[in-house]
C-alpha cells in the first residue's frame, strides 16, 4: 500500500475487484478500511482509530497484536506449518483436541477440526444424520433448530434459518424445520417432537443467539437436554460465537450444567487470528462410528482440517485466557457495561437490553433507529454491530473498564440523539 493511500483510494479499488461476504453489491463508500490494531482499538487507512466494540464481527476476542498469540504462530510456521491429517497428524492438532477435551468434558472428548463455524455446523449435522443412520434409523434425517438462530452460511447451516434462503431449493434431503424457541417455552419443543421425534435426527441450539443477544434460559436449555434424551435425538450446541469465554464462562452451556452430544466452536478458538473451527463429541457418538467403520466411515474433511498453525494459535488462545484470567473480566465487564445501559430503558425507543458477558443488545423500535445510532457511535470513534432492530456490543474480552465507560457513555448519547428523530 503506498503511504498516499487512503480509504478513498484503497475503497475506488475495492469497488472495482472486491466481493464483499454478505453482500453481492458494491461496497459502501462509508467502509472501514483497516489497516492497524492493538488491544481493543483499530486503526483505518486514513489515520484514524476507533474503539471496537464490535470484535470484528465477534471474531477478535483477545483484541488485536496479543504478542503470546503472534508469537506462537510465528513459531509453528518456521517449525511446521502444517501437515496433512488425511494421512498423518500433527502436535499442535493432537494437543488442541486434548485441551478442548479437557475444557469441554468430561463427557465431550472426540474433536474434529475444520476451518470456520459454518465448516463446524455442517460437520455437526452430517455426523448427527450419519449416527442415527448407522443406528438403523436411517429416516432420522430431520434437523430441528429455534426461531432467530443462526448455524453458518452453507448448504445445511443456511437451511436451519428460521427465515427464506435463496439455496433453500438446493438442499440435501433429510429436511429441517425451525419450531419457537424460549419465547414459546418448552412446550412448543415437546409438541413438536411428540410428533416428530422419530424422525428427528437433532435439535440445534445457540446458549445465547447471535443474532440479538437472545439468552437462552437456563431451565430452557435444560429441558431441551431432557427432551433429547427422552426421544433418542442428538444435542448439538451452536457455540462458535459464545465459545471460549464470549459468556463469562469457557463455553456457554455451562451456565445451565447441560452437556451437549456434539460441540461447535469457532471464532474464540483462534481469537480471529487465523481460521479454525471445531466439533466436539462425546466418546459414545465418536464410538458408534468407530465401531461401524464399514458402514459408519466419516468420509469428511477439509484440505487444512487440524492446521498445525491454527492449533497451535488455539493453544495459545487457551493458555492466554487462563493465564491472565480472562473470564473473570467478561464478567466484571459484562455487568459493568449492564448496568452502566440502564438509564437506557427511560427512552420510549429503548424496547429491551439484555445480555450475558461481553455479549450484549440494545433492542429499539426500528431497524432504522439502531442503524442511526451505530453511525452515531461511530462517528465519535466507537464500532459497535447492527442486527435488525439491535445495537449488539461483542467487544474483546480484553475490555478494560475504562473502555467499557466510554461504550456505554457513547451508546447514551446516540440513543437520546436517535430518539427524537422521526423514520
């Protein structure tokens, strides 16, 4: 890049070669284009630096330029970047999936690498369809998930969306159906599967949903973890943005003391640092396969399954969270910046504000007030999400609290601006 170059510059270029994710349309002439980062703050190509209470789209959890992470790639690359495990493995592979056991059990010990969390759902439902096939059920195919979740990009993934997919006429058969999730209660669930629960293969759920911060109730999610059990269905946890310590715990679920079949992680594995995502089972799951090899073979797998790199920045990632007691500040944070957003339910614009951790929403009135207030917030320096009607606050978990007074005190200040404004 050449010094001269600026967001205007680098932006006309971008318009002209670049196909943005999540878009097929031209980028915004009002893009962020970042080219520094360190700690909580990033810096674009004209200079300027902005706090991110964002995370880079819940990705840079441990913020940006986390030396023993850096460090810790560097080091894998000179040594071995990677090896094929198609037909070998790999040091850092073998001790990821043993911390992740260890973090994650004691009944989730089985690991399966890939590359992102919709890599990471789509194993999770392929693996939940092939257990009920070599269980003699092979017309167990139908995959439930709750209204409002969001399991990944792909073919299987998009196909659990509660709303339409444009590839929804392209989908492998087997079925999928999205029924209400905690707003509904139990009840809903166990209608549906008293119905259905022969030919369900499993239920997905997110511990706190990704699109507006919805926290699934504890006693939900355990009721959830009973019905499966009663039906012979599989659990899949949906926990690539609430996995590794989003929640204020290492994984989501543990807030409810539930244990899923199968795991799915992703963004906090790596920190954003390089791709890689996860699915975890149980050793009963793992085992029916095992045992089944002919009929059972997990013919499945991608070109950098168990990246010696990526595990090795997973690794890292792990060891910094314990380290330096990462779990303790997003929920020190958490509550702060809780209750710091109070005084935000006196606005007749201000319809919910909830949370768990450093995962947390406003909810207004309008998709157009949230979006008047994310350009509010950054035009004063900070970056926070917009999902539908939702401010979303997913800053690293490295927030300091200093940092997290100046989001709230920033999140005011729109709000009140954006609530006398008429759509």
């Amino acid at each position: 890049m050449s010094e001269t170059e600026g967001q205007a510059e680098l932006l006309a270029v971008d318009a002209e070669y670049l196909w943005h994710p999540w878009s097929p349309s031209r980028v915004s002439p009002d893009t962020l284009v970042a080219v520094s980062g360190e700690g909580c703050e990033v810096t674009d190509a004209d200079g300027r630096t902005y706090l991110d209470a964002k995370s880079s789209g819940f990705n840079a959890t441990l913020g940006y330029a986390c030396r023993p992470v850096v460090d810790a790639i560097a080091a894998q690359v000179a040594k071995l970047m990677t090896y094929d495990m198609g037909e070998g493995a790999n040091i850092p592979a073998i001790r990821l999936a043993q911390r992740i056991g260890e973090l994650a059990g004691p009944a989730l010990t089985r690991t399966f690498f890939c590359n992102s969390g919709s890599e990471a759902m789509e194993a999770a439902i392929r693996i939940a369809r092939f257990y009920q096939a070599v269980l003699d059920s092979p017309e167990r195919g139908l995959i439930v998930s709750l209204h409002n979740g969001y399991h990944g990009a792909t073919m299987a993934g998009a196909a659990t969306a509660g709303a339409p997919s444009p590839i929804a006429g392209e989908l492998t058969p087997g079925g999928f159906v999205t029924v209400p999730g905690p707003e509904a209660g139990i009840g809903a669930l166990r209608d549906f599967l008293d119905g259905h629960g022969e030919r369900t293969a499993a239920v997905l759920v997110e511990p706190v949903q990704s699109r507006g911060a919805y926290v699934m109730p504890e006693d939900y999610l355990r009721g959830v973890r009973e019905l499966c059990d009663e039906h012979g269905i599989l659990l899949v946890l949906d926990e690539v943005t609430t996995g590794f310590g989003r929640t204020g715990l290492m994984f989501g679920h543990q807030h409810a003391g539930v244990q899923p079949d199968i795991l799915a992680t992703s963004k906090g594995l790596a920190a954003g640092y390089i791709s890689l995502g996860a699915v975890t089972t149980t050793q009963h799951v793992f085992e029916v396969f095992d045992s089944n090899k002919k009929r059972a073979g997990f013919v499945h797998g991608h070109t950098h399954s168990g990246h010696a790199t990526a595990c090795a920045a997973g690794l890292a990632v792990i060891d910094y969270i314990e380290k330096e007691q990462i779990l303790a500040n997003v929920q020190a944070r958490g509550d702060q910046l809780l209750a710091a957003l109070e005084p935000l339910r006196r606005l007749d614009c201000v319809t919910d504000i909830r949370g768990r951790g450093l995962m947390i929403a406003v909810e207004m009135d309008r998709s157009r007030r949230a979006a008047h207030v994310r350009k509010l917030m950054r035009d004063n320096g900070v970056l926070v999400r917009r999902t539908a009607k939702n401010v979303v606050l997913a800053p690293p978990l490295i927030l300091t609290a200093d940092e997290a007074g100046r989001i709230a005190r920033e999140l005011l200040a729109a709000a009140e601006k954006a609530a006398v404004v008429e759509y």
